[in-house]
C-alpha cells in the first residue's frame, strides 16, 4: 500500500457517521441501494454495456457502442421487475450519460406524451410497441427558431376532410425541429408539437404521432432528417433534425385525450393549455437528478484527489481555499438529491388527477405551482451547478485539462442542462411571473399553493425590515429561512412594484418586463433556495441515527449560509444587514467548510459510485491516483510513437541539408 493509498484509508478511518448508513439515506433505503449495487455489478460484468475507452472513441463509434448499449438494455429489462429495472437505469445513466438521454426520450418524453395528451384507447394501441421497442420514439417539440418560444412554432398540422388525414408541413426553415434526441439516426416515430389548422384557422398547439423511418431505415415519404452534427457532449446521442413536407397522417394519430378533431373536422379545444406543456414539467424536474448526478460523480473525484495530493507536505484538502471550493458543493448535492426526490414524487402524486376527467379541475389547480417550481429548480439549481462544476475543475491543477480526469467530460454533458428543456433565463422568468401573480393573490387576500404560501405573510415578513441577531445566529437553519424569506418576498414586492410604474408612466406590458428584465430573472432566487433549504431541512429533521443526523445538520446549514453568501449584495441592498454582517457570513462559510472538511471523503464516498462509473483515474476509492493514471495514459492510442515522423518531422530536420 503506498503513500496516497494509506492517506486516504486514514481518512475514511476518521469518518464520524457510518457511510453504508448515508448511502440508504441518499438512495431512498436500504433495499433501493442494494438493488443499485446488483446493477452494477450486472453491468460492470456486461461487456456490451461497458466500454473501457470512452475517451478515446471516434463520434461514429461513440453513436454505435450507445446503441449496442440501448440494444443490450431493452434485452435485459424484458426480463427485470419493476424495482430492478429503476435501479438498472440508474446505474447505466450514472454511467453513460448519452445513454440515459437516447433512453429517457423514448422511454419517458415519448411514451409519457401519448399517455399524457392520448386517449386510453390510443396509448394501449402504442403500449407494447413502445415498451417491446418495436419501435423507437422521439420528442419533436423545439424549432430551429423557437426553442423556449413555443407560441413560435411553425409546424403545421392541417387536417383534410375529404382523406380525414392531417397534412404536416414544415412552413420554413426556422420551423425545422431542430435538438431532437433520437432523430438524428435511429428513431422510426415522433411526437410532434404542431400549430392545428382547420379551415385556415389556426387552433392553437397540439401532439402527433408521426412515422419517420420504415423498419430498414429509410426515411418515410416527405420526412427529410439528420444529425445535427458535431456538439460539445453527449456524443453517444444522435440529436437531429426534422423536416415535413406534405406528410399525410391519419386523424388518429392526432392525441385527443383533452382536444379532439371529429372526421368532420369538428374542433374541441383543449379545457387549458397548460395540459399540452405538462410533459415539460417532469422533465424539468428530472433535470435536478442530472444536477446530483453532475456534481456527486465531480466533487467525489476532486475530493479523494484533493486528500492523496501534497503541496508542501500538506494535503490540498487542508487549504482553506480548497475547502472553500468544494465542501459548498457537497452540500449542493446532498441537498439536490433531497429536493429532487421529494419533489419528484409529488408530482408523480398529482399526475394521476390528470388520468381522471373528474379531477383534470384539482390537476389543473397543481400545474401552475409545479411548472413555477420546476422551471426555477432548474434554473437556478443549474445555474449554480455549472458554476460549482468549473470550480470543481480548476481545483485539479495541471490536470484540471487532462480528458481522463472525467471533470471535463461530465461538465460538457452537463451543459445542455442550463439550456435545454427550456433556456434558464426563460425558465427563471416563468418562475418570476408565477410568483408575482402570486403575490398579487396575496394582496387581494387569496388562496395561494403551497410553494408560496408563506406570501400571504408579506405584511409581517416585511415589518422585520433589519436582521437583529447575533452573528452566531447564522449558523442557524431557522433564521437563515427567515432571511431567505424575508429577501424573496422583498424581491418580489420591488419588482411587482416597478413594473406597475412602469405601466403606470405608459409603458406596454413587454417593455415594462424588458426594461426591468434583470430584476425579474432575480426575484426568483431566494424563493427556489428558501424552497430547497427548507426541503433538506424537513429531511434531517426525519433522521433517526444521531451521527447521521449531526453531519446533515452541518451540511444543510453550510448550504443556508452558502446560498445566503451569494445573494449578500441583495441584501446590503436592501439594508436588511450591515457590512458587519456580511462579513460574518463570509466567516461563517469559511468555518462551516472547515468543519465539513473532516468528513469530506466519507461524504462523498456515501454516494457509492464505483470507479469504473467515475472513470476517473484520479478519483480512484483506494488512493492509488498516480500508478492508474500513467496507466490511462499509456494505452491511449497515440501514446508513444510519432505515426507522421516521417512524412513530416525528418522532411523538417533534414531541410537545410537541401
């Protein structure tokens, strides 16, 4: 056992909680991490699901290897139960994060649409074909043109009624669907977000099944399609675009479960147009997993690579700076994995109204708070998770530019999380006008949901206008919900308040929001950190195990103050605290990290990620950083030898012997 192998046993000797007894506590129980650890080892034993030199494949070989993986996959699930089938693709999208998208768009975004927006007659028609793979959907939803924008789509549905078929066009070339997982190269249908003409009379955004490829391949008559082309990540997924021209469907293949079209070409319009934007949602909250995922697999590796390496005979983990750097992020990760969780599961709760026609009213009276809600988790949460990611990079040293560290491929996957399923600049103003409507609720004495019921306190959260305690106090859980309160309903309050001068000065409703667009995007903010600190510290209050209980407390308190820290400016502000105070904040970070620092390595071990998921030669569990990543770079193709010696280095030596 060498040097860095005994030093980072050391620190897992020093652990003050039992990190089998975290890992149940992050995975949701014991049963769901043993299941997690059957998967693995299914996988790590597959040699068609494993793939050794993922850092070194060409783009072709990247697309294919995925697939033999989804291949391999749908064999393999035909065969598992439910519980066993979650863990599986935990663990395979833990491990190959193109693989887990190509797989969610068909799995989740397709089949889930024509369960949401379909009749029961029509999702049982596509049921087995969907869950047997016998064919392979996509999610058509953005243009090129009109991403988040979805009241800008151009593609058009006109239904004929002398054929009783849909006739979809692509109307120009900005109205190309464009980013769509699974068209590039392989996907036979499509659900498609197309503006509904009858008559000559646009209707509005409705879904349709579409035929794209044939069984061998071939694109269908007026379908054009491809690959999007070279992208910064996710390799492995074929993302392409999408062109109709004349494309004839049958009515049926319209999803009518809430707006229909007779054979007459008789309209029923959808009860709310929320109900065609409801898949969005749980994708977005989907996106607070891929948050965990990003920053647990990246701090676990910079974090055991920080303990084994020595800067002047002293462990970089012991540097304040490093500290400052990283133990903030294990908070943000044990709190994510906590909020997405909880949240998930709520909504998974109220989807079922939607099943129901006597409870769509009770659905609908839901969508607003969790489409808020959603949209600003992922905005925000991955806002400051693509910032922590970089952090967490720079924290490597020389080799923060080295491909194998596996920091860089992860934050080059990581990236269509801050803009795809809607730009979070978008996303936070949605948030923004949810929350402001909300609070004009508040003034008129009305009901509110119960993400933001605390607003219908505003009168007395604002009469405590100066933060009165100690400077110990904000290491407290409590009084840091309390300033997170109090700065979001302020927000809030000066925000409603300038855009009804603006209004009142003459201004229209789009130039009023643009001129004070800033403000708005950050009203959002405290009120999706004082929701996530408020969910994790509802979870530790539901820990039993005292040790356990005791680093969790240390953690969602660094989180608080962490989150708090970066809204100080706000609050100087607003004269809520002092410079005095600031600095006590900033204190108390740096002292929250020291303490967390102890249990670093146990922490992040308690997400229980192999190496062969990290693949990361510097964040090996045992230590043995510097022998593995020789090792790595060594079998990398190229490694030693010059192929070009000759066509190009001796031509140049010998040159001036011409």
């Amino acid at each position: 056992m060498n040097k860095q192998m005994q030093t980072i046993q050391k620190e897992r000797e020093q652990a003050s909680f039992n990190t089998r007894q975290m890992t149940y506590f992050l995975d949701g129980g014991e049963e769901k991490t043993k299941l997690r650890d059957l998967a693995a080892v299914q996988i790590e034993r597959d040699p068609y699901l494993r793939i050794d030199d993922v850092f070194d494949l060409t783009l072709p070989e990247a697309r294919e290897k995925c697939f033999a993986q989804i291949r391999r996959t749908a064999e393999i699930k035909l065969k598992q139960t439910p519980q066993m089938w979650e863990a599986f693709y935990f663990r395979m999208s833990q491990y190959d994060r193109s693989f887990g998208m190509r797989l969610y768009v068909h799995d989740i975004l397709f089949r889930e649409t024509i369960w949401a927006q379909g009749t029961k007659e029509q999702f049982e028609k596509w049921r087995e074909d969907i869950d047997k793979y016998r064919c392979l959907g996509c999610f058509a939803m953005t243009e090129l043109g009109h991403s988040s924008f979805l009241r800008g789509i151009e593609t058009t549905a006109t239904y004929d009624k002398s054929t009783q078929e849909f006739v979809l066009q692509t109307e120009s070339i900005t109205g190309t669907k464009w980013w769509i997982g699974m068209a590039g190269q392989v996907a036979t249908h499509t659900v498609a977000l197309c503006q509904l003409v009858i008559d000559d009379k646009k209707l509005g955004l409705h879904w349709f099944i579409v035929p794209l490829r044939n069984i061998n391949g071939r694109l269908c008559p007026g379908v054009t399609a491809g690959s999007v082309g070279a992208k910064i990540g996710r390799h492995g997924l074929d993302n392409g675009w999408i062109q109709f021209s004349s494309v004839r469907i049958p009515r049926e293949n319209m999803l009518m479960k809430w707006a229909t079209v007779d054979s007459e070409g008789i309209y029923k319009p959808l009860p709310n147009q929320a109900l065609s934007y409801a898949t969005l949602i749980g994708e977005r909250i989907s996106a607070v997993l891929s948050i965990y995922e990003a920053l647990n697999q990246s701090v676990t590796i910079a974090v055991r690579y920080g303990a084994v390496r020595v800067q002047n005979e002293k462990q970089l983990l012991n540097f304040q700076s490093h500290q400052y750097a990283l133990m903030p992020v294990i908070a943000i990760a044990y709190a994510s994995s906590i909020t997405f969780r909880n949240v998930y599961s709520s909504w998974e709760d109220k989807q079922k109204l939607h099943q129901n026609p006597a409870t769509i009213t009770e659905f609908l009276t839901h969508v607003g708070d969790y489409h808020s809600l959603s949209a600003g988790l992922k905005a925000w949460l991955g806002w400051l998770s693509a910032d922590s990611l970089e952090l967490i990079r720079r924290t490597m040293g020389g080799h923060a530019f080295s491909q194998y560290n596996a920091i860089n491929s992860i934050i080059n996957d990581f990236s269509v999380v801050t803009t795809g399923g809607g730009d979070n600049f978008v996303l936070a103003q949605q948030c923004a006008r949810y929350l402001l409507g909300s609070f004009r609720r508040a003034l008129n004495k009305k009901a509110l949901s119960n993400t933001v019921a605390y607003l219908a306190y505003y009168e007395d959260i604002l009469s405590k206008s100066k933060f009165n305690g100690r400077k110990e106090d904000f290491y407290d859980v409590e009084t840091q919900l309390t300033i997170l309160k109090f700065l979001s309903v302020s927000l809030i309050s000066r925000g409603a308040s300038r855009i009804s001068s603006a209004l009142a000065n003459g201004s229209s409703a789009d130039v009023a929001w643009n001129d004070n667009l800033m403000e708005m995007i950050e009203l959002s903010k405290p009120h999706i950190f004082y929701f996530v600190l408020s969910q994790f510290a509802d979870a530790v209050e539901t820990v039993q195990q005292k040790d356990l209980s005791t680093i969790l407390r240390k953690l969602c308190s660094l989180f608080g103050i962490f989150s708090i820290k970066g809204m100080t400016s706000h609050l100087l502000e607003i004269g809520y605290i002092t410079g005095e105070h600031a600095q006590a904040i900033r204190d108390c970070t740096v002292s929250l990290c020291s303490d967390v620092r102890k249990d670093a390595v146990p922490l992040v071990d308690a997400f229980n990620i192999p190496d062969w998921i990290l693949k990361s030669p510097l964040g090996r569990y045992d230590g043995n950083i510097y022998d593995s990543y020789l090792d790595v770079v060594k079998r990398a193709p190229g490694s030693i030898g010059t192929p070009y010696w000759e066509k190009e280095v001796y031509p140049l030596l010998t040159m001036s012997k011409l």
